[in-house]
C-alpha cells in the first residue's frame, strides 16, 4: 500500500501541474467544504501519530490548539537532523506540494493564519524547491487562507526539538525552553502553535481523501496507517521504503533493504535513529510499530533503521553516538552537556586501554544522572542508546578494554585527577 | 585554558564558545549601529529587507540575513554583522549570540570559497566515511579554495558515504572521488554528476512502479 510515496518518481511530480492531474489538491477543496472542527475529526478519527519522533497523535494535538479570533501558526518540523533520518528530504524533494496541501489542510483546521516551515540549512536545494511549490500555489490561489513562509536554518541538530525551533524561527540561538506551557498554548511569538513533522502534516490529504476512519484501518490499532521507514548502514539496498505499521521488522531489513552484504549477520540495530536504544538480531521479528518497539524497551521514533553488522566492534558505535550528542548538545543544562562530553572522554579511554571494566559501570552510572534529568531529550537521546550497548554487549567492552589494556603493556592508567574530558576528536 | 583552576570548561565542542570569558562591566552597553556611518551594500540591504518583510516579527529574519552576508563577505566577520544589525536595528552581541551558535554561520575568517562537507556521522562511517574523508583532505592540501570539514549527519545515509560540495549532495563516495570533486570544483563543472543525490530513484522498488495516489483514481 503505498500513499505518501505513491508515484513519488513521477517525472514532474514536483510541479503544480502534474500534481493536480494525478488529483492533487482536492483533498483541500474538499477540506474546505468542511468546517475546520470537522476536520480535525477526521485527523482524529485516523489515529495518526507524530512521525517526527514523540508519536503523539496528530488529532490530539491539533484539538489543544485554542479556538477563536487571534494569531495562530502551524510550523512544519522540517530540520530532520537525526543520524539515519532522510525520509522528510525525499519527501519534500519529489512532491513537495504534497506538504503544502497537508498544510494547507491543517490550517484551515486549527485556523492558522500563519504557517511555516522549518527546513534544516543543510537542504537548500531542497528549500528552493519548496520555495517553487509555495509560489506555484500561491499563485493558483490554493493559500489565500494562510500566509506560508519556508524557513531556512544554519545547521543545528537541536533546532528539530520542538521548542529549540520556535526559538531559532524567532531568530535566537535555538535553546530548547522549559515546558510547560506547552506550544499549543504559547508557542511562536508566544501564540498558539501546532507543530508537526513533515511526513505527519504530508499525511493529512490522504486522510482527508480517504476519510479517517478508512485510513485507521491500515497498519496496527494502535499505531494506524503507513510509515516511511529510512534504513542505512550495513544493508545491501539502502534508502526510503513506505511500508504498512506492524509489519515484521526483518521483512524491512531482509526483505525490502537487502540484509547486510553476504556472510554477515546483524549484530546490532537502531529502530528509530541513533536516538533509539539499540535492539539485537532477535528482536528482528518485532513487528515494527510503536508500541512493540516500545514494549521491547526501544521505540520507533523517526522511523529511521540503521543496521550495523558483526564486522564493527560495539566500541565504535558507542563513539559515533557520543561524539554527535556531545557536539549537538546545546549547553543548556549540566547534565546534558557535561555528561555528554564525559561519555565521549570515558568510550575514548576505553579505545586508547586506560580504561579498567569498572569504567563501564561509572559510564552506565552517568547515563543513569542524565536520563530525565535535563530540559529536553537530546541528553537522552544520547544516554538511551549507551545504555543499551552496554545492556546488551557488556561483555564484548569488557573483552575490548582488557585488549586495549594488554595492547599498552598491560599497563592501566590511573584516571586523571578530576581534570575535565579529553579535547581530542570532539570538534568538528 | 582559562576560568576556575584553569580548566576548560567549555572547550570541549558543546555549543558554548565564550562562557568562558570574564564580562568587562566597565564597558557602555552596545549601540545599534548608526546607518549614517555604517555602509551597507545596496543588495544585502535589499536581500535583508526582503527577509525581514516575510515575517510578523522581522528579528525572525536573523539567521537568513546572517546566511546573506555570509553569502557576501564569504564569512559573518564583524563588519558583515555590523552591517545586518545596521539593517535590523538590532545590535551586533545579538546577532553574534546567534552566529556562534549554528555550524553554517562562520564567525572565523576563512579564505574559501568552496564548501566540501564530508559527513561522518554514524551511517557513513559504517560505509567508509573515514577513508573518504581522509581522501578529501589529501586531495585538497594546498588548495586556498576548498574548505574540508567533517560534519554530522546530512540527512543522506542512503547514499553513504556521502559529502555536500557547496550544497550539492554526492555519494556513495569513494577515496578515488575525492581528486575528481577537487578537480570538478575547480573547473567550476558540475560535480561528481553520476553521483549527485537529485538523480536517484526512489529505493523502494514498489513506489517506482505506482501512480500517485490522487483523489481522482481513489475516490469512490
Ligand atoms: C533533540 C530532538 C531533535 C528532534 N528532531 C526532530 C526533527 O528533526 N524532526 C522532527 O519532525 N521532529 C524532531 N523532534 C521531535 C519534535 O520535538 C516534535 O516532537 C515533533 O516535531 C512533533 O511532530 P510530530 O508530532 O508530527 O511528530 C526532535 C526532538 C528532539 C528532542
Ligand atoms: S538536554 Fe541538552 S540539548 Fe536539551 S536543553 Fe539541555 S543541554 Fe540543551
Ligand atoms: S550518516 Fe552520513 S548522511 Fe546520515
């Protein structure tokens, strides 16, 4: 079943013309027709969940947005940042009117009369064939009810964070804020807002045009409809696929990607980017929707699949993650953006053999101080998925620091005298 | 090295250069820059003033305006941020907070022209990205144009591993690519044309095939 990428290869499918002939834009008409409290009904009545990471529903979300006479936006979440997350680039890049009129849709909706998208600074090529889109229907008169603006950012993974964005759209440094109060109620400019990801918001004209009961009927009960899945790393056949929720997830990284190259197996796999606690070859016959993934203690987020085989040793991994958090990290919080660079330092030690096994338990322990003790998940984001290398390879790090140790002669350091974390390899 | 016991606190690459620094108290609180003495050319001013038009706030303009100047001074030196706060009416500080923060708004001096990002994040390094990126340099020393520089994940891990040469997103690369992306550069071509990202299909096979999903086959 194919819905967001249907036909997505459709030479021209990026134009106005070509997209209204394969039907485009009368979900709109359609939405129109109807008042904006029965369309977010139907959003409602689909069960769509946040494809950006959360997995909220849609419909929820869009009922918070308070109603009546004032300022409301809707900010389209395009920074798409997350190691292993391309899907919102293809998406926008080869029909990106299919975004606008998802916005467009989920204007009317909730009564924004100012909407944005936010795209990551990194897509500009992508930006400018957004920027193409917007013209073309502007011009055609299909956002006479909704001024939309594409934003382009400087290159900054925290800017995907909710509020980080609200902030950098508003021109500052893009700090997550303290939540509550939630964007639905003081969001942009400190109005009512409705934040979505792209793929959710590109969803909404084929609720609209196949009703949202219809649409719920697809993929699991409680994670309804189809998922664009991005999968890389050691698979034969990477890149996009839109499969139906719940499916097996072997079937994604075998039957669709390829499965790594001939003679390896998977040794480790992130389900929902490098954010996503890592799972094993057994988990593989999950089926793929959010609460399985959650149940098996990961979770689905972006819906972004990066396979790693048995040639790479667990401490490489643990490296790529901390390094990219500690870079990301905005600085705001203690824990966060010390225990980041901390992590970094401790993996580092390990790989050079000044590390003993019982640096493994301090670093578990600092993840342990991190999680749920910062403004936003970006922390987490980072001690979430070292948790779980250790959880499920402890052995392996262990084997791997005694070699590291024998390597230096047998020798182990004593651990640096509360100096801060190595400086080596962090800048980029 | 500085602050408490010489410890760089803040030097280890989290977005936060310059908490480090003592605040001088002593010095007047920063003025908007004076336009009658703050030259401004006349394109960036219009560029500037285009953003700034676009939104209900127009500090919303920031960060395009700062990208604009980058764009004409080939970095946000202080005199480009000078001349966007001119435009603004804002103050320098403020836009400088918000230059530092974000990877593509330079606030050091840079010769290039060019960009090569060569990504190293965690898909591309499973595929090689080190060797790569390693080429890339090699293929580079020497040369005042190209400015090299490993970056994190750019939203590309299908064609692992992957570089954004001034925008244009190329790969899977190989150490051999990297001389051919210096050359290519160079002679001001297109690069890499067989590998750039805008000409591959998409990977699912069974999307290839179909139609778009319109309202009109769809509806009942
Ligand atoms: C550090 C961090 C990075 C995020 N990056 C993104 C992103 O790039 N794109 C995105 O859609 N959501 C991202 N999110 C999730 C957003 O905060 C938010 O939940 C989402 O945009 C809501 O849209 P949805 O309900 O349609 O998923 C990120 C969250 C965090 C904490
Ligand atoms: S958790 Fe990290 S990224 Fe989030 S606000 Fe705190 S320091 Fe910034
Ligand atoms: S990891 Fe290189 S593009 Fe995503």
């Amino acid at each position: 079943m194919k819905l967001l990428f249907a036909g997505i290869d459709e030479p021209g499918l990026n134009t106005l013309d070509v997209y209204r002939r394969a039907g485009g834009y009368e979900s709109l008409h359609r939405a129109l027709a109807m008042t904006p409290d029965q369309v977010v009904a139907e959003i409602d009545a689909s069960g769509l969940r946040g494809r950006g990471g959360a997995g909220f529903q849609m419909g929820k979300k869009a009922a918070f947005i308070p109603k009546g006479d004032m300022d409301k936006y809707l900010v389209c979440n395009a920074d798409e940042s997350e190691p292993g997350a391309f899907k919102d680039r293809e998406l926008m890049q080869k029909n990106p009117h299919q975004l606008v009129e998802g916005m467009a849709i989920a204007a009317h909706a909730t009564g924004c009369n100012r909407a944005f998208v936010f795209i990551r600074g990194e897509y500009d090529y992508v930006a400018d064939i957004l920027d193409a889109a917007v013209a073309e229907a502007r011009g055609a008169g299909l956002l006479d009810h909704v001024d939309l603006v594409v934003h382009r950012g400087a290159g900054a993974y925290i800017c995907g964070e909710e509020t980080a964005l609200l902030d950098a759209l508003e021109g500052k440094r893009g700090n997550p804020r303290l939540k509550p109060p939630f964007p639905a109620n003081q969001g942009l400019y400190q109005g009512p807002t409705l934040i979505n990801n792209v793929e959710t918001l590109a969803t909404v004209p084929h609720i609209v045009r196949m009703g949202g009961a219809e649409y719920a009927k697809l993929g699991t009960e409680t994670s309804t409809g189809t998922k664009v899945v991005s999968v890389s790393g050691h698979v034969q056949r990477p890149g996009n696929y839109e499969i139906e929720l719940g499916i097996p997830a072997r079937e994604i990284v075998y039957g669709l990607a390829g499965g790594p190259p001939e003679g390896r197996k998977v040794k480790l796999w992130f389900p929902g980017g490098s954010s996503a606690p890592v799972l094993t070859e057994e988990h593989l016959d999950l089926p793929y929707d959010f609460d399985s993934l959650a149940k098996a203690g990961s979770m689905l987020g972006s819906g972004s699949i990066i396979v790693v085989d048995d040639t790479v040793p667990v401490i490489d991994v643990a490296k790529w993650v901390a390094k990219f958090y500690t870079h990301e990290s905005c600085g705001k919080c203690t824990p966060c953006r010390e225990g980041t660079a901390w992590t970094l330092a401790m993996v580092q030690r390990m790989d050079r053999g000044e590390a003993t096994p019982m640096d493994i338990e301090i670093m578990a322990g600092v993840q342990e101080q991190i999680i749920g003790h910062c403004l936003c998940v970006l922390g987490d984001s980072m001690a979430m998925p070292i948790s779980s290398l250790v959880k499920h390879f402890r052995e392996e790090l262990e084997a791997h620091i005694e070699a590291a140790r024998a390597r230096r002669d047998g020798v182990p350091t004593e651990p640096p005298p509360g100096g801060s974390p190595e400086q080596e390899e962090v800048a980029a | 090295m500085s602050g408490a016991e010489g410890v760089p606190r803040f030097a280890h690459g989290s977005r936060v250069p310059g908490w480090d620094r003592a605040v001088d108290l002593e010095k007047d609180p920063e003025e908007v820059p004076d336009p009658a003495t703050t030259p401004v050319p006349d394109a960036l001013r219009a560029e500037i003033e285009e953003y700034m038009g676009r939104y209900p706030h127009a500090r919303s303009a920031a960060i395009p305006a700062l990208r604009a100047a980058q764009r004409h001074h080939g970095w946000c030196s202080p005199e480009a941020i000078e001349q966007v706060a001119c435009v603004m009416r804002m103050t320098s500080a403020a836009l400088t907070e918000v230059a530092t923060f974000y990877d593509m708004t330079e606030t050091e001096p840079r010769p290039h022209h060019h960009d090569v990002f060569v990504c190293t994040n965690i898909s591309c390094s499973l595929r090689g990205a080190e060797a790569v990126y390693d080429a890339m340099c090699a293929a580079a020393a020497g040369r005042e144009d190209l400015h090299v520089r490993s970056f994190e994940c750019l939203g590309a891990c299908d064609i692992a591993p992957m570089a954004s040469v001034d925008g244009v997103y190329v790969g899977p690369l190989e150490p051999a690519d990297a001389a051919t992306i210096a050359e290519d550069v160079r002679a001001g071509r297109p690069v890499l044309e067989a590998k750039q990202l805008a000409r591959r299909p998409v990977a699912d096979e069974e999307a290839r095939e179909s139609r778009p999903a319109g309202a009109r086959e769809a509806r009942p």
